[in-house]
C-alpha cells in the first residue's frame, strides 16, 4: 500500500503524458516556451486570476512574493509555526522575521490571533514593520480568507496565501489560489496537482507584482531584455518538461478532487463515534485533501502500531517551527502557541489520494479500530 499512490496514476495518464513530453524533448524548447505559456494560461483560466506566473518550486514562489513586496532586513512577517518549513525559511533567508501566532482547531492560522498580535504590535509602535501576512492552506484547507482578508486591509498589510497544499480547494465563492494579494502554490509531486519534479506558481491580480515577479524569476532582467538587469532575482523558472507533464495532469484535478473528498467523506464515517478527532467539518469550504489527518493523544502508539501492520501513515508536523532548531539562532516572535504544539504531539496522517483501492481503505479502517 502506498501513502500516495503516482504511480496507479501515472499508469492512468501514462499515454498522454509520454505524448506530450516526448514532444516537448522532440521539440528543443525546454525553458520556458509554449508549453510553459499553456500552462499558465490555463492556471490563469482555472483561478479566475489576472497573472499566473509558473516558478521553479512552492518555496521559490514565495521567495519570489517576499521579493516582490521588498521585504528584508529587520522587517516582521505574521504566519503560522504548524506548517511546512518553507513558509518560514523565507522569511528569515531575506532577513526579515517571522512571527508567530498559533493555529485553531482546523489547524490553520487563527483570525483571532493575528488581530491579537497586530493589537500587541501596534501598542509598542513597531506596526509599521509589518510588512505581510502569510497564511497557509493546511492539509488542503483554505484558511479563514473572509476573516483575514479583512484584518490584512484594514491595517493595510499585504496578505500572502500559501496554498501550496490546496490548490483545487474551494472557498465560498472564491475559485482555487484567488485568495490573498498573492498566492502561491507548489507543483511537488506529492501535492494535489504535481509535476514529476519541483515546480510551483504565483497568483496575484496586481500588474506591478506581476511584472516584478517575472523580472525577478529570470535574474532580475528588464522587460524583454534578460542582458539588463534592473534588480537582484533568482533562476527561479518552470522547465518545459514539468509544465508538458502538468498541462496533462491539470485535465484530470477537478476529477480528483472528487475522489479525495469522497475517501475524505468515507474516513469520517468509519471514524465518527470513536476517540479519534477527524478534520473539522466546514461547509463553505471544499478541501483539495492534500493529506487527511486525525488527531489522538496516544498518537505515537497508534502509528507505531499501523507502521507494523503495513499500513503506511505520515506526521505532518512533528516540530512546529518556533521549536526548529534553525529558528533558534535567528530572531523570530512567538506568541501563545499552545495548540501548534499540543497538535504536533498529536496528528497522524492517513494514505490519502485518488486511486485507493476499496480493499486498502478496509484494511486502513479495520487496522485502525483495532486500536481505538
Ligand atoms: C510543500 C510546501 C511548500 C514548498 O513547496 P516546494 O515546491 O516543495 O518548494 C511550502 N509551503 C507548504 C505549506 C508546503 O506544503
């Protein structure tokens, strides 16, 4: 049984696929090119956004948003410490610091707390240092985006959406990745839409950001003139090949979503009535269940005990980040961040993807209740 299962779905899409990379090696144009412009045109007409710009990795894309909004030395960054390093290790890379403010019980960045901490900061004066807010799609999810997108305005902080995880989530009325004053998202093969490598885009409806962004992904150069560079920027491209792999995997994402939901749906139901704390259930929002996670206090007994069984199981995350040692040596804010650390004691991750096969879900579903 596999935790994620590319390869039943590389055996459904595998002639497409070939076709269209076997072109893309035929045709000579591997950076950047048609396939990449493809791309991104249909992520454009999948979120409904003004730009999409393809990036070489989900970090990348937010490297890049940072750069974008001239974030460095000494300025502060409001996000939350119960996600993937990534979210994080940006900040710090450009010499800004993160802040941390805990996380609610659907294991996304708390509305609340962020009111709470820009309250704190405004009352020592340093509000002015705050110069975005990054909240993450956690396991699929979008985070509390009609709370937040208020709270960023209203001190007029930009908002930058780390839906790296969630990208085919549905949020009200909001299509995928049009959250936030950027957005962005990583095509790593395990996420809901991956390539077969690192890639990752932007999202923004800002001309400005846009343009920079670009300029930025291809070494700082100037609009159509890559030999005159006009800022510091990165080699921070989608390759051809990644971008051909994903204008195929894209077609099949709303169906897959459908899928993960409908496990989602049938994990809930095996599971309700028992010690075992399932995801909230939020009505206006559909998740894109990058992973499906459960909560127990006797967590590490119960993965110890499916891990002998074969059943493969993952914990997403052990160490919240305000505990990771690389952010003891640099400066970062941490407030009550109770819940990101009872939850890092507590959540396991269960196989999770399109393709399982009704006997593998039995067994998951049997195994586990033996132990709860
Ligand atoms: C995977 C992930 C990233 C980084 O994406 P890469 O493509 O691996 O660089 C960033 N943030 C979150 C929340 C992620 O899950």
């Amino acid at each position: 049984m596999q935790f994620i299962d590319l390869k039943s779905q590389y055996n459904f899409m595998q002639k497409e696929i070939e076709h269209e990379v076997l072109d893309t090696l035929r045709s000579g144009q591997f950076i950047m090119g048609p396939k990449v412009d493809l791309l991104e045109e249909t992520l454009i007409e999948y979120t409904g956004r003004k730009h999409a710009i393809s990036c070489s990795s989900g970090t990348d894309a937010l490297l890049m948003s940072l750069m974008s909004l001239n974030i460095g030395k000494d300025d502060y960054v409001i996000t939350t410490p119960f996600t993937f390093i990534a979210t994080a290790e940006v900040i710090a890379l450009l010499g800004a610091k993160p802040i941390f403010v805990d996380v609610d019980n659907s294991y996304n960045i708390s509305s609340r707390a962020i009111e709470e901490c820009l309250e704190h900061i405004h009352k020592i004066n340093k509000l002015s240092k705050v110069k975005a807010i990054i909240s993450v799609d956690l396991f699929g999810l979008p985070a509390d985006y009609c709370k937040i997108e208020v709270i960023a305005q209203n001190y007029s902080i930009p908002l930058i959406a780390d839906s790296a995880q969630s990208f085919g989530s549905t949020y009200k009325t909001y299509r995928t990745c049009s959250y936030g004053d950027i957005c962005t998202t990583s095509f790593f093969p395990a996420k809901p839409l991956g390539c077969y490598g690192d890639g990752g885009a932007i999202f923004t409806d800002s001309d400005e950001l846009a343009s920079k962004m670009k300029s930025i992904r291809v070494h700082g150069m100037d609009k159509d003139d890559k030999y005159n560079n006009i800022r510091l920027g990165l080699t921070a491209r989608l390759d051809a090949v990644q971008a051909a792999v994903l204008n195929v995997k894209i077609k099949y994402l709303k169906d897959e979503i459908i899928e993960r939901n409908k496990l989602a749906k049938k994990y809930n139901e095996a599971f309700s009535g028992t010690d075992l704390i399932t995801p909230i259930a939020q009505n206006c929002k559909k998740s894109a269940w990058a992973q499906y996670t459960l909560r127990h206090e006797n967590r590490d007994y119960i993965v110890e005990s499916l891990t002998k069984k074969n059943i493969p199981t993952a914990i997403y995350y052990p160490i919240p980040l305000h505990k990771q040692k690389v952010f003891q040596d640099f400066d970062s804010y941490n407030f009550n961040l109770d819940n990101s650390e009872k939850f890092s004691r507590e959540v396991f991750s269960l196989p999770m993807h399109p393709y399982m096969k009704d006997s593998d879900f039995e067994k998951i579903i049997e195994e586990c209740l033996c132990l709860v």
